[in-house]
C-alpha cells in the first residue's frame, strides 16, 4: 500500500487522539465516584429497609399499646360498676355479695396484669421509635452524602465526556482529509494490537513494541519508497518514517 508521506505522519495525529480517547474512557470508567456512589447507595437501601422495618415495629407497637389500654378500660368499668354495686348493697343477696366481691378481686388482679402489658407495650413502641429516629437521621445523612457524591462524579464525567467531544471531533476533521485505504488498514491494526495501529520509528526503533529493528529489516525499509506503507515484521503495526527514523 502506498500513501503520502505527510498522510503517513498525520497517522500518527490519529493515533495519539485514539490513544488519549482510550485515557478518557479508561479515566472515566475507574472515577473513584464511581465506587463511592455504589457504595452509598447499597448502604442507603439497607439503612432504608432498616427503617421501614423499624417503622412496622413502632406502627404495630402503638397498635397493641391502644388495643391494651382499651382492654385495661374496659376491665376498670366493670370493676368500678361492681364496686358501686357492693357499695349500694340494694337487693344483692348474700351469694351475689360472694360472687361479686370475688368478681372484683379477680378484675383487680387481671386489671394489674393488663396495665404490666401496657407498660412492656410502651417500653417496646418507645424503643422502636428511637430506632426510627436514629435510622431517620442515617438515612437523612446517607442522602446527603450520595447526593454529593453523585453530583461530584456527574461533574468529573462531564469534564471528561466534554474532552472527549473535542477530541473526537479533532480526530474527524483529520480523519476526513486521510485515504480511505490507509485508515482502513490503521483500523483494522489497531484493534488487533490493542488500541495502537500506527507507531513512529524512532531511532531503527518501533514505539509500538519498543523492539530496535535488525538490519535486514532497517534495510528493507531504507530501500522502500517514501510513499510506500511499512509495517514492522515484529508487532505488525505501521511504522512512520520521520527525520528521526535513523535510517
């Protein structure tokens, strides 16, 4: 393949864009952010299905505390209407009086028994609202912090998509203006050889693989054409004369 001179040494434009958008992508990929975001956000959900957990806990508390207290309410009328019924003495016959003082012994006592369940009701809603409050203030504090650290690595990212724009667009305008052939074959080396297609000789030296060439090869390529299209036998890359070839 041939090509001109000056189209060969503009492969080499091309090649150091290629090699700063393979940086920026590289640079975006690995943004500490990136790792901090993830991180935050699964401590996030976990603190947030803490609280929702918690949230049950202290709703179905307060439920229990107000079914307990109805019942203590209740067991407390009864008692009081057999007290007064004591108390009145009218038309209660001598068992009747048995049974009822009997009646208002046992309300008593399950009165007691009730309100013992109210206050471990209470002390158990009163625990799970200060988990509420304290998962409340971590999930308020985890927000905050992923809404820092996403807006720091949206702002990193914008930097580095930005300069990739640019670079892009460099590379199409000296794209458009380069053969056809000579960037199909670039191409098709570069991502062959990992992201490198074209390397300047420097010094009987490939910048590719950073192998000196041998004489044979510093030889042929001596004896080749300026507009003829090298490559090194070693990597396969295209190699770029310039006035710094050494040859």
């Amino acid at each position: 393949m041939n090509a001109e001179p000056a189209d060969q040494i503009r492969l080499l434009d091309v090649q150091a864009l290629d090699v700063r958008l393979s940086q920026l992508a590289h640079k975006r990929k690995s943004l500490p952010e990136h790792a901090e975001v993830d991180s935050l956000t699964k401590d996030l959900s976990q603190q947030r299905d803490l609280l929702v957990a918690a949230q049950t806990q202290a709703s179905d508390a307060a439920r229990e505390q107000t079914k307990a207290e109805q019942d203590v309410d209740q067991v407390r009328q009864r008692a009081a209407r057999d007290q007064q019924r004591l108390d009145s003495g009218v038309g209660i016959s001598a068992r009747d009086l048995a049974n009822l003082q009997s009646e208002v012994v046992s309300l008593a006592k399950r009165q007691g028994d009730l309100e013992d369940v109210v206050l471990e009701v209470m002390e158990r809603m009163e625990a799970a609202q200060d988990r509420v409050t304290g998962l409340t203030g971590s999930v308020s504090a985890l927000e905050a912090k992923l809404t820092d650290a996403t807006a720091r690595r949206d702002a990193a990212t914008g930097e580095l998509d930005a300069e990739a724009a640019k670079v892009t667009k460099d590379r199409e305008v000296i794209v458009t203006s380069m053969p056809a052939d000579l960037m199909a074959l670039y191409e098709k080396i570069r991502v062959k050889q990992g992201g490198v297609g074209a390397a300047r000789l420097y010094q009987r030296r490939c910048e590719g693989c950073r192998l000196e060439l041998d004489m044979a090869e510093v030889n042929e390529i001596k004896a080749a054409a300026r507009d003829q299209v090298v490559r090194h036998e070693n990597c396969g890359r295209i190699l770029v004369r310039t006035a710094d070839s050494g040859i």
